[in-house]
C-alpha cells in the first residue's frame, strides 16, 4: 500500500512538472537566420498546436504556419512556430503572429555580424513528432552571455507553492478536528463491539459446556 501511495505521488507529481516546463514562458539567446511559412497537416500531435489566428477561419485538417529558425551561441539549431493563442489556453493572449513575424524578419543576421535576440516562448521540440515551441516575443539581447533572470516563473511558482501550502494547513486542521475523532469514534465502536461479541461468545460457549456436563 505504501509503494501504490508514493508510486501515484510521483505520477501525479511528474505530471505536474511536466505541465508547468511547458507552459510557463522559457527564454532563448539565439541568432535568427531564417523564417518561412508552411502548411501543416495535422495528425496526432494536433494537440501541441494552437488554434487558427483571430479572424481566421479554423480547419480541423491544415492550416498556414509561421516559422523561425535559429542558431544558439553554441551553434545549435531550434525552429519556433509562430502562432496566436488568443483567448485560449495557455493564456498569453497573443493576437500579434504578423507583427512578430516581420519582427523576427528584421533581426536576421549571419554568423559573420550576429545580431543576438531573446526569443520568449513556451512548448518544447520534438523531432520524432513535430512539436515546436511557440514563440510568444521577441527583443534585442545585449550579447550572446546575456544573463536572464524567469522573474514571472519564480514570483508564480512562489505564489502557487503559498497557495498548495496554505490548502494543505487548512485541510490538515480541518482533519483533525473534524474527520479524526470521527474516525476514533468509529474505530472505538468498533472495538467495543467486538469486545461485546466475544465476550457473548465465550459466555455462550461456557453456557454450552455446562449443558454437556464439562
């Protein structure tokens, strides 16, 4: 019973990290060396895109994409798709995709004269199933080791670990005082019944015995 209990806390615990890393923003120091737009046929990772830009009619099947390829100061390569995400979830209420495209657009730079950009984005990448982050802003970096400090991801998970803290107190007085000494009550119950049952029982047994002459 014990390994059950902490087999599902660390399910459910995964779960929730998992959850979280996702969708809080992440930022990048990259160099944008290209965009483009393609027409993504959606099939079973449909649920890591987002929803058809404001005003634009949706399609189950396809739709038109935004895309932005970078390279890190390391060298390495990562494409952000580009797309609103309205009034939906996660809430970032991005409606500007056009906006940042041509953005994005104007920071293009070589390896010989990189030009250095924060990229703001939530989502992961995987190759094996097309999934890619979804750019959420974008600005000039101050240079390739700029430190970035997640403030909103600190004051959030702060807040948010307050706030389970507080549920739990709340819930752990609520139990002592209410369901534990209803639980005692039950057991105590029960015990005395049973207490009454065998007593009755060995009565009833030495009752019997004396009618057998024993």
């Amino acid at each position: 019973m014990v390994y059950v209990k902490w087999a599902f806390r660390i399910v459910v615990l995964t779960l929730l990290v998992g959850f979280f890393h996702y969708t809080l923003p992440q930022h990048d120091i990259v160099r944008v060396t290209g965009t483009y737009e393609e027409r993504i046929d959606f099939g079973n990772n449909s649920l890591f895109w987002s929803n058809a830009g404001s005003g634009n009619a949706t399609s189950p099947v396809n739709r038109d994409v935004f895309f932005i390829q970078t390279k890190s100061p390391a060298d390495e390569v990562m494409v952000y798709r580009n797309e609103d995400t309205g009034w939906g979830w996660p809430p970032y209420f991005k409606f500007d995709t056009s906006n940042l495209q041509a953005e994005v657009g104007d920071m293009e730079s070589t390896i010989e004269a990189p030009k250095w950009v924060v990229i703001t984005h939530y989502g992961w990448r995987n190759e094996l199933f097309s999934i890619y982050p979804n750019a959420v802003d974008v600005r000039p970096a101050t240079g390739p080791d700029e430190q970035i400090i997640p403030w909103f991801n600190i004051v959030f998970l702060t807040l948010l670990a307050a706030l389970f803290w507080g549920m739990y107190v709340r819930w752990r007085r609520f139990r002592e005082a209410r369901i534990d000494p209803v639980l005692e009550d039950i057991e105590d119950g029960y015990d005395a019944a049973t207490d009454a049952i065998a007593d009755r029982s060995s009565r009833a047994s030495r009752w019997f015995n004396r009618l057998r002459g024993k």
